[in-house]
C-alpha cells in the first residue's frame, strides 16, 4: 500500500481503550477513517458513531471484516474472540490490529501467529502494553550499556485492591472461558519485562482465589471467580538470573506497580505510577561489609531526557507499518512469546509443580 493511499478501518468491539485511546489516535492520522463499527451492544456503537461520526453501524463482526471499504480491521472485543475474529479478518484481506490480551491461551496465539504467516502482506500487531511508556527507552539504554552489570535479580509487584472487598462486583477477567489463562495484568508486563530482560527458563507459581463468588453487574446473578486473585512468581531467567513477581488485586493500600533490577554493578528501580526511574550504582569502597559499619548506598533518580521520553503512539505506529512497511511492536512473534508465559505460570498453578520453558 502507497504511503498516499487512504486508511480505512473496521472496529469490533468498542470498548473502554478503544473510546479513550484507539479513536482519538487514529483521528490524528491524515487519510485514516474510521468507516465502520461493530459492538455486542448496538447502543454503545451507535453512541461511538455519534461522537467520532462513523459511517456506519453494522451488526455482526462479519459486516466489518466483509466490507470491500475497510482495509484494516481493529479488534477491541474481550480475549475469547481474538483468535477466530484474527483469522477470519486475514482471510478476507484485511490488515489487524488486535487488543491484548493477545488470545485466552498459547495454542490460539500460535494459530493466529500462522494464519499473519500465511498472510505476510498484510500488517499484525497487539496493542502494547502502556504501562511504561514514558521511561521504556530510557531504561533499555541503561540495561544495554551494561551499567547494571550481571543481572542477578528481577523483582516487580502489582498491587491493586480493586477486589479486596468480597461485595466487588464479578468481571469478565474473572470468567475462565472469556480471559483464558490471563491474570490481572499478567500478560502486559510480562510483554514488558521480556522486552527488557528477556525471557524465563522456568516458571514456579501459586494463585489463590479469595471470594469464591461473585455478582454480576448485568445479571444480578452469583458468578463463580475462576481467575485467580492473586498470584505469586518465581523463577530463573535464560540469563540466569532469578526472578520474584507478585500479581494482586487483593492488596489494601495498595502502593502500585514497582519493577526492580538487580545487577552486579548496580540496580534499577521502575516505579509505574509516577514514570520514575531510580538508578544505584555500586562503589566499592563504600559498600557495607559484614559485622562492620559503613554507609548505606542509595538510588537516585535519573531524569528521563527529552529525546528518549516515550509517549502513546501505537495507531501511529499502525499505520506506518501499513503504509511504509514500518517494523511493528508488539509483533504477533512477541504476543506468542509473552502467552507462553501466561500458559507456563496457568500450568504450574494447576499442576503444583515447576515448568521448564519453551512449551511444546
């Protein structure tokens, strides 16, 4: 496709990060329209089509994808659908951009990594992970220049406390058929730490679910939690380093999203909430020794300079793959590599036992 060539693009599904992220962006873009959309409430398309004036509202995802006017077709829709909708979109031509979570599981990943294969024409991609966005190149510098040193250690936590309480109402993240094998925010920021640090060799975990049920905003009706509610991680890296990861939405006072790195030479300290990145650097001749006194060493933080402070550019990014042939993050490569891990960590919850990686 010509760089003059006009966008023209299929929503299904139009959900929260579609209305408040997905639209605004691709409405920047010169020559790019949204011509038509598809939601499993009619009410909530036809309202997305009042706002952003979209042509048209249809009424079933093959009315999108079926279109001879749209060109790329943008899955919003929860993880259940991902893979058939995928599939089906490449098979009538059309270029995909999908909402993570990437699919429920690794084996829908991996058919729709094949079916972007046998359609190398045209442009896959996943919805990257926004957590980070602001300090993520700064960070890969740093880890990359060696400044770190070895890495022995890699700690992160979520922590959320928007299920602590039992009357918190059920979601579909908490229904086993629609989010699969994803937890929480399991699946992003392991996109995020595999881009950083690379993947794990192992994998040993435990989830609990503390409220067994449920009710269902929708329905009223008691829902049984399938998802568990928190899950704890721990493992070796292929770079041999361990590595120790919390996931909760049952954590009062919750402090947020922290990742830390632990090298030889010194560490890292992402704090998610406020973008922060600290760094400390080890100086021997001031390190504490052993049953003597000494100061303690501390971490400062590094201001994230101008020229690699990241911002929200993924429609962008989108486009520019389809019209430029623009090298895309998160590939669907990258999507199947961060699904092996959400199925490793499902698998050694059920099994009770340590997982050895990559799955067959």
């Amino acid at each position: 496709m010509s760089p003059q060539q006009p966008i023209r693009i299929g929503i299904i599904g139009a959900g929260g990060i579609v209305k408040s992220r997905h639209l605004p962006g691709f409405a920047k873009i010169d020559d790019c329209q949204i011509v038509a959309v598809h939601n499993r409430r009619r009410a909530n398309a036809e309202a997305v089509a009042r706002e952003w004036k979209v042509p048209h509202v249809v009424d079933s995802a093959e009315a999108v994808y079926g279109r001879d006017d749209v060109n790329a077709v943008l899955i919003g829709t929860t993880p259940y659908l991902h893979r058939d909708l995928t599939i089906k979109a490449l098979e009538a031509g059309k270029h995909v951009f999908c909402q993570a979570r990437m699919a429920r599981n690794l084996a829908e990943a991996r058919e729709m990594l094949a079916a972007a294969r046998a359609h190398p024409r045209q442009v896959t991609m996943i919805c990257p992970a926004p957590h980070v966005d602001a300090g993520d190149r700064l960070v890969r510098r740093i880890i990359e220049s060696g400044e770190l040193g070895q890495l022995r250690l890699v700690r992160f936590q979520h922590l959320s406390e928007a299920n602590l309480s039992p009357e918190a109402p059920y979601h579909w993240r908490m229904d086993r058929e629609v989010s699969g094998h994803n937890v929480l925010t399991l699946g992003m920021f392991a996109e995020i730490l595999q881009r950083w640090v690379g993947r794990a060799r192992t994998v040993s975990a435990t989830g609990a679910i503390f409220t067994r049920e449920r009710r269902d905003p929708e329905t009223g009706a008691m829902r049984e939690v399938k998802v568990p509610e928190s899950v704890a991680i721990t493992g070796e890296l292929a770079s041999g380093a361990h590595y120790a990861w919390i996931f909760s939405g049952v954590a009062a006072f919750a402090a947020g999203d922290t990742i830390e790195l632990y090298g030889t030479k010194g560490m890292l300290r992402y704090d998610v909430p406020t973008q922060r990145v600290s760094v400390g650097r080890v100086d021997p001749s001031r390190r504490v020794r052993p049953g003597q006194p000494g100061e303690k060493q501390v971490a400062e933080v590094v201001e994230i300079p101008a020229d690699l402070r990241g911002e929200w550019r993924v429609e962008a990014d989108f486009v520019a793959a389809i019209r430029e042939g623009a090298k895309v993050y998160p590939s669907f490569e990258d999507g199947v590599a961060y699904m092996e891990f959400v199925d490793a960590v499902a698998r050694s919850i059920a099994e009770e036992r340590t997982i050895r990686l990559p799955l067959p």
